[in-house]
C-alpha cells in the first residue's frame, strides 16, 4: 500500500441496480467513499448476470465516479468469471475484486488472465478472503504480490462468508474472528498490501457498528467494505486519525524537517524519542488524514 492511498470506505453498489449506480456516480464526491465496488457477484441473481454487466458498462462509458473503482467478477472458475472478467478489463476500473480466492493459484489465475488480455499496466487485483481455506493460504495468497506480473493489492475480508462456512455467529465485539482477521493483517504487511475489513450487514448507523469501525482501526486495517451510502460518513470518521495524533505526527515530520536534524537518526519530539520508524508513522497517520507531505521513505 502507498502512503497515499485512502481506502477508508468500500461502498459496494449492485451493479444491475442502475439508481444506486447513477447516485454514485452524480455525487461530486462519490458519497465521499474513498472507492467503490461495483458488483456482479453476490447482488446479482444468477438470471441478471448478463443485465448487470451490460447496465454497469452503459453507464461508466460515459460518466466515472470521483473515486477509485473497483469490479467484483464471480469466480474466474464460474460460468459468468470469464466474462465478467472481459467485461471488467473494458471498463477500466482501477482494480478487479476476486472472490473465493483460496490459494496462491487462484491469484495466479487472475494474473495469467491479465497477461494473456493485454490488461492496463495500471490495473490492481483485490483477493477476497471469505473462507477456512483462504485463512489457512494467507501468507502463500498474499505473497503473490511479489509476482513478477504482481498486481495484488489487497485484502479484502469477507466475514459473512466466512461466518457462513465456519458455522461462527458474527457476534457484537467479533471476539471469535480476532484471530482470523489479525492473521489477515499480519499477511497483508507482510506483504505491502492493503486490508480492508468486512461489512456491517445492520443498515442502522448504531452504537454497534461505530464501535465496529472504530475496532478495525484499532486492529491496524486501512477501511471497511459497506454496503449503504448512510455508513460512509461514521467509516471515515473511525478511519480518520484524531487532532492529537495529526498534531503528533507533524510535530514528528517538522523536527525531521528542521535543517539544525539532518542526518541525525534520534530525535527528541515533545519529551518523547523518535526515530525514523517513527517518521514513517507519522507519515502515514497523515496520509490517513489526508494530509501529504514532502518526506520520501526513509529506510525502504
């Protein structure tokens, strides 16, 4: 993941729910979500498949959402991936969601299909991790990432699918999937991706759900998939750091800016110790909130 890449929101629109797409679409700011995904996996009956793809191309021939945009394809393996995925690579999306990705092979797959289609050098591949299997393959699904064709970048959970294959209730607090889900974040760094956390199917903007947002910044993921424009708003928010740790990180980049620092690699910053690993923190809590800085990576 790049410094300045916000993945905060993750709105998924039906993609065959033409209103829902034109919302997105008009709004200047893509209902501030940090990107979409459009959907032609599980929103779509199997008998609207085809409907879907044609409605969502119609629509992003001529107008984009001022957002980063993302397509999720059925399973490469299923009898709509081929052309869905076709049908993705021609409306240029900023990247390609895969589901049911369950080994490295899958990844594989997908990036073997971008070869062979002459695929933007630009286009990103996202892995939904939905089931005990993908759990068990994080570490070889994320290495793919550092293929030589690597377009992985990131994670993407899938916690209703896993509730349903594991039989595991998706209980307020998710005490029974912190372990799966800090194993999702421990393989995306490992690997330099992004993860984003899974939706909150209750469509009320409730208790539950900030502190549902507010847990998954807490666990170190980068945003949360949705799945209604009425969540993005409480999303960003949880995701956004606070004054006082924007205030902590510049004062961090200001005293590594400070001519009378260069070349010294421990600072004191108001009565604290910081280092470059410090610098690099701060440069990403920033970045979070939205706020660029001059500073090149430093020990990278």
């Amino acid at each position: 993941m790049t410094d300045q890449t916000s993945l905060r929101s993750v709105l998924y629109v039906p993609a065959n729910n033409a209103r829902a797409v034109e919302k997105v679409i008009v709004s200047a700011s893509a209902l501030d979500a940090d990107a979409v995904v459009f959907d032609l996996e599980d929103a779509v009956a199997p008998g609207q498949k085809r409907t879907a793809r044609e409605t969502l191309r119609n629509v992003l021939k001529t107008k984009r959402p001022a957002c980063r945009i993302l397509i999720r394809i059925n399973a490469l393996d299923s009898e709509w991936g081929t052309e869905d995925f076709l049908a993705a690579l021609a409306m240029s999306p900023d990247a390609i969601v895969l589901p049911k990705v369950e080994s490295a092979g899958d990844v594989d797959a997908a990036l073997s299909a971008c070869e062979a289609s002459d695929a933007a050098s630009s286009l990103r591949l996202w892995a939904m991790i939905e089931s005990p299997m993908a759990v068990l393959n994080l570490a070889q699904i994320a290495s793919r990432a550092e293929a030589d064709n690597g377009r992985l970048e990131a994670l993407m959970l899938g916690t209703n699918d896993l509730s349903l294959a594991t039989g595991v209730p998706l209980a307020a607090g998710r005490a029974a999937y912190l372990p799966w889900i800090m194993q999702c974040v421990a393989a995306a760094r490992a690997y330099g991706l992004s993860i984003v956390d899974g939706v909150y199917t209750a469509l009320e903007n409730g208790p539950e759900f900030e502190a549902e947002c507010l847990q998954g910044a807490q666990l170190g993921l980068d945003g949360k998939s949705l799945i209604h424009p009425k969540q993005v708003s409480v999303c960003n928010a949880a995701f956004t750091p606070d004054a006082e740790a924007i205030a902590e990180a510049k004062a961090i980049c200001a005293a590594f800016d400070d001519p009378a620092n260069a070349g010294i690699a421990v600072l004191t910053v108001e009565n604290k110790m910081v280092e470059f690993l410090h610098l690099k923190a701060a440069r990403r809590t920033l970045s979070k909130a939205g706020i660029l800085t001059k500073y090149s990576p430093i020990g990278e």
